[in-house]
C-alpha cells in the first residue's frame, strides 16, 4: 500500500516538473519557454498556458531541455 501511495505521489509531482527550453534573441533577451514547433519563418513557443510565437530572423539560438526544471517565478 506504501508503495502505491509513492508511485502515485511521484506522478503527481511529475506533471510540475517539466523541463523548459530556452530562446535567445538578437537583442539578447532571454525566453524561458516551451518550445511547440519550429517552422521556417516562425518559433512558436508556451508560456504559463499562453501561445505566443517569434519571427526566427529575430532568434539567435534556440535550446531544449535547457533548464531542467520550470523556473517561473511563484507570486
């Protein structure tokens, strides 16, 4: 019955660690993010739920799994 409990609770607490990808502009700006496709002209990318997307001229590297962990701030 322990165990169950454990497996359960790591499932769980699984769903909120999920690695974050990371976007770097050509102004130097940093975008903590997940990225959700890749296309010619455009990086579409998630933030707290909110799809939003960047031209890839704007884009000087791009990264997966940079962040191993969400780091979004806590309010």
């Amino acid at each position: 019955m322990k165990q169950l409990i454990v497996c359960v609770l790591i499932l769980l607490l699984s769903e909120n660690i999920k690695a974050q990808d990371l976007i770097l502009t050509n102004n130097g700006d940093s975008i903590n993010c997940k990225i959700t496709k890749i296309q010619t002209q455009n990086i579409h990318y998630r933030i707290d739920d909110k799809n939003n997307h960047i031209a890839s001229t704007a884009i000087k590297k791009y990264t997966f799994n940079f962040y191993p962990v969400t780091t979004t701030p806590v309010s």
